[in-house]
C-alpha cells in the first residue's frame, strides 16, 4: 500500500474516532439496554460509578453496583442536613445567618445569597437550602440546632449510624468536598429512605422551584432547582419521569454528577441513588433504575382482591320463592377514595398479596342477618389495617346487591310488633312495657287480697284436747 493508501487509512480512522468520541456517554453505557423491557437491566447500562434501587418501604435492594464503594456525595448530604432540620427544630423558629454561613465564596460554592444577621424562619431556610443547594443555608441550620457546625456534623453521623449506615462519615453539613467525607450508595439510600418516611419531608423533595420569602435584609428571592429534569414535563423535557418524586442532587468535580432520587407508581415506593456519573447519566441511570425497580413488583389494591371473590352471606327468614335460597353477595364501597389500599408483592411471592389481605381485613356486620333487606343497603363494614403501623386503617362499607324479602307466614318479630304498634292508629294506649305493667299491676292486687281472704275463711280450727275421766270411787282397806 503507498502512502496515499495510508493517508486514506488514517483519515478514515481519525473520523471513525471522531464520530464515536461525540456520541453521547449515556448510548455508550447502555450498549444494549432496550427500555422497552427494563427488566434485563445490567450493570454494563448503568453510567455511574455506583447505584442502587431500594423498595422503600421494606428496604429490599433490587439492583446494585458497587453498593459499598466509598465515594464522595457531593450536595446529596443535605438530605440528612434537612431531615434533622425538620425533625429537630420547630419550623417557625427564626434562623440568625451568622458570618461565616454568609462568607462562602460563590465561586466556589452553591449559595442562596444570606447575609450576615439575615434572620429566615427554618422551614423557609429548609426549602431554599434544599431547591437552591444552598451551603449557606446547609450551615446556617447547622449552627441554629447544634451551635457550631462541628456539632451537628457529630449529630449527622451519630443519625446516620442510627439509621442503619455503616460506612458513612461526613465532616461538614453541606457536601463540598473533603478526603475524609465519604458514604455509599446504600448509606445515602438508607437516609433517603428514612427521609420520605416523614410527610415534611416528601413535600419538600418534589419542589423543583420555591420563592423565599422577604426577610430583614433582602427581598423574596425565587429559586429553582436542577431536579426539574426529572420532575417537570416541558416541550424539551427529554428526562422528565412521570413517576419521579424527588430528591436531589449533586455536583463536585471529584465526585462527578450524584442523585438520590424517589419515585411512586401503584401503591409502590423507591428510593435511588446514582453517584459518580455525568450530567445525562445522572437521569438516564435514575430511570433506568426506577423501571426496573417497578418491574420486580405487582400491585394491586384491597378492593380489586375483595370484587374477585366477594363476601357471600345467608340471609334467614327469605321468602320461599327467593331463587337463591337467602344467599346474598355483598358489594364494596371505600369510604375515602383517597386512602391507601394498595398491596405490593414481589412478582416471585404473588401469593403474598392473599396473605395480607386475608390477615388484615376484619368484617363488622352493623345489623341482624335477616330479611328484609334492600338492595343497596349497608350490612357491613370491612376495616383494612395497612402493614407497617404508619398508614391509617382503610373502611369500606359493605352494601346488600340485591333485595330479599320476608317469608310472609313467619311469625313477626319483636321489633315488626314495635312497629305495628307505633303505626297502630287506634287511640287506645300502645303496647309498652309501662302499658303491660300499669295493666297487670291491679290484677295482681286483687289475686294477692284474694289469697289473702281465702286462707282466712279456709283456715282449720285446732280441736280441742279431751280431758281424761278421773275415777272418784275411792278404795279403803
């Protein structure tokens, strides 16, 4: 080959290498990957460095990579810096920014903007610190809770450890980066886990923009977090995720791009995390990893179970030419639409979902099993007592779906003859109990004077004792 043919060569290869160095990091790291069946997720299609996904309810982890690697996280501390926040101080307590939360260098760091002696109620400061990634905001709370941040990054490894992490140690409230504060992807998924198990919190997590009110130093300021990828729907929303509920995020360079992230879908929760991949991995690997996770579960909802093999009753007292014999089916009617009922099992134990419902249904009957009955009236009220103790107990009303009717010849019952006797027009007193009484009440009194004379006039006379004769012939010798 001359050197013509090898110019050829090399030029070709040059643009070969080209074309592949601008494709994107996320369709080399799939290599395979076919979204249309998440289930055969790998490890191969995953970007980051580490990943896990975590049902959050029970904690079962339903795939990881490199769960336990050490790795620096970036702003995702400020889950834990939150939580306590809300769980540790009243949230209309007034925050004092001191001057080194308000000395951060903005080039260096993530800041909301607080000055000096700016005083911001918590539950502001949380969401700001949270949308904004705000390291001022991270130490400000640390400060106001512990008086120094040294003492509440004590009090973040102390909770941490509490939690159920064990390989985590942070040294400061906000996440820039430090050798020395390291944790895993199944430590930040364990915190993340606790974290949306509190109401405050899962409010929060899904905020991707907030407006900080006007405080003693500044104007309201709005705020507006990079969340919004996965969270918000928009014409170019090519990362929005519609099951996605939170969290967030995180960014140094040594770290890379991390999110901890949430998502629902029918009644099942998970908790993930992606450390140590780029700015389109950071959503791409949170979607792959929460379609998988939704994959593993089946789900469906107390009443669905109950509508496939519904309650049948005997009803007594039907009428004779009732074709069913009394049996009546009963329907299902949730009291509140809103309420929780769903049962969530692992594909491989779908049995599971009977077990539960069979444990924790109980089935109160709120009237006599006899007939008559309409259709559409309330016999019953199923209670539902959802697992965990967290949930409040689910009712539903437990409605007759058809009409039966009394057996004409049957001998009325006490409450029919209560009945009759109130609707009873004749203006002679109703049968009572007070009426009965006043009744037998003068009956009795003449049976006891009765008695009383009888055994007067009836009653037998002693006879009298017969004196002896007495001999008085007397006898002499």
């Amino acid at each position: 080959m001359g050197k013509k043919g090898l110019r050829s060569v090399a030029f070709a290869l040059f643009c070969m290498a080209f074309l592949l160095s601008c494709l994107p990091f996320s369709g080399l790291a799939s290599g395979s990957y076919d979204a249309a069946q998440p289930e055969n997720l790998t490890t191969r299609d995953i970007r980051g460095e580490a990943a896990i996904v975590m049902e959050a309810n029970t904690g079962q982890v339903l795939f990881e990579k490199n769960p336990d690697e050490l790795r620096p996280p970036a702003s995702t501390t400020k889950v834990l810096t939150a939580l306590l926040a809300l769980t540790m101080a009243d949230q209309d307590e007034i925050v004092t920014v001191s001057p080194y939360a308000a000395s951060l260098d903005k080039e260096q760091h993530s800041i909301i903007g607080l000055q000096a002696g700016e005083q911001v109620p918590m539950g502001a400061l949380v969401r700001a610190t949270m949308v904004a990634s705000g390291n001022d905001g991270a130490i400000a709370i640390a400060e106001h809770i512990s008086g120094s941040e040294q003492a509440f990054v004590a009090l973040m490894n102390e909770a941490a450890y509490r939690y159920g992490c064990t390989r985590t140690h942070f040294v400061n409230s906000h996440g820039f980066h430090d050798d020395y504060h390291l944790t895993t992807a199944r430590d930040l998924a364990i915190i993340a886990q606790e974290a949306m198990s509190h109401d405050s919190f899962r409010e929060i997590a899904l905020l991707t923009s907030y407006t900080m009110p006007e405080t003693n130093m500044s104007r309201s300021r709005r705020l507006s977090s990079q969340a919004r990828n996965l969270l918000t729907n928009t014409e170019d929303g090519q990362y929005y995720y519609e099951y996605a509920t939170g969290i967030k995020t995180g960014f140094t360079n040594p770290a890379g791009y991390c999110f901890v992230g949430s998502a629902n879908k029918q009644g099942i929760s998970l908790v993930t995390v992606v450390l140590g991949t780029n700015s389109a991995g950071r959503w791409t690997d949170t979607k792959k990893l929460m379609e998988y996770g939704f994959t593993q579960y089946i789900s469906t909802s107390v009443q669905e179970v109950y509508q496939e093999n519904p309650k049948i009753i005997s009803i007594s007292s039907y009428a004779l030419d009732d074709s069913d014999m009394g049996r009546l089916e009963l329907d299902i009617r949730k009291m509140d639409m809103a309420a929780d009922d769903s049962l969530v099992t692992l594909k491989s134990s779908a049995d599971e979902q009977l077990r539960l419902y069979n444990e924790r249904t109980q089935i109160d009957f709120v009237r006599t099993l006899d007939a008559p009955i309409a259709a559409g009236e309330v016999v019953g009220i199923m209670t539902y007592t959802p697992p965990g103790g967290q949930a409040e107990p689910v009712e539903y009303e437990l409605v007759a779906a058809r009409t039966v009717t009394r057996r004409a010849s049957l001998a009325p019952s006490v409450e029919e003859i209560y009945a009759y006797s109130d609707a009873d027009p004749n203006p002679f007193p109703r049968f009572s109990l007070e009426f009965l009484v006043i009744i037998l009440i003068p009956v009795l009194i003449v049976i006891l004077i009765s008695q009383l004379f009888f055994r007067l006039f009836t009653k037998k006379r002693k006879p009298k004792v017969k004196q002896k004769l007495s001999y008085k012939t007397r006898y002499y010798r």
